[in-house]
C-alpha cells in the first residue's frame, strides 16, 4: 500500500523547526530528507527513522522494524509522531549523526 500524500505533509509540518526538509517519491512511498541528508522513509503511512546511536538513546526503549521487505532496520516512530518537538529532536539528532551524502557518480568534485 503506497503512502498517502497527506500523511507525508503531515510528517513535514510536524518537522517544520528542523532545518530544510524536503522528500522523494521512491516507488509509491517516500524518502525524507534533512539538509540534503536521507533520515526517514514514509512507508505504508508509517514513519521510520534511519538507526543511529543518539538516536537509540534519545529514544529509549525504540521499536524496530524494515520500512519496506528487505530493507535495513529503522526506528519505527508511532507513539510520539504527533509530539512536534520530540520528532523534530530525533531528526536533528539523526542528521547530525548521519555522514554526508556520497557524490553521484558522473559528477565531479573540486576536491
């Protein structure tokens, strides 16, 4: 079941105070993204959140799932979606943790 459009702008309202937050369509679902950086999936109308070790602490007790079958585990967000600052906390705290976008190939750094 693909995601619903409304679902995904509710998610990006709740995380309007983040920094620049922008998505991709992937497949009927959605790649969010923090300052160009990949920190959520929204799958199924559900939110999952990359894994990092800040992340697990801020969470705390953190379910566990793949947004999709196949896919790596991320933090499975229910309880606290509605709680803005909460969820805009644990996206700052992934992007900050997470590295940097690799290059695409074909194009070329200056470094």
């Amino acid at each position: 079941m693909a995601s619903d459009k409304s679902f995904l702008d509710f998610i990006v309202d709740q995380l309007e105070n983040t920094g620049t937050i922008s998505y991709r369509k992937m497949f009927g679902e959605y790649a969010l993204y923090c300052q160009g950086k990949v920190v959520a999936l929204v799958c199924d109308n559900r939110l999952f959140v990359k894994v990092t070790s800040r992340g697990k602490a801020f969470i705390g007790d953190a379910v566990l799932a793949p947004a999709y079958p196949g896919a790596k585990l991320s933090f499975l967000i229910e309880d606290k979606i509605e709680d803005r600052e909460w969820l805009s906390n644990l996206i700052r705290i992934t992007y900050k943790e997470l590295p940097e976008p690799k290059p695409k190939k074909g194009v070329k750094s200056d470094k």
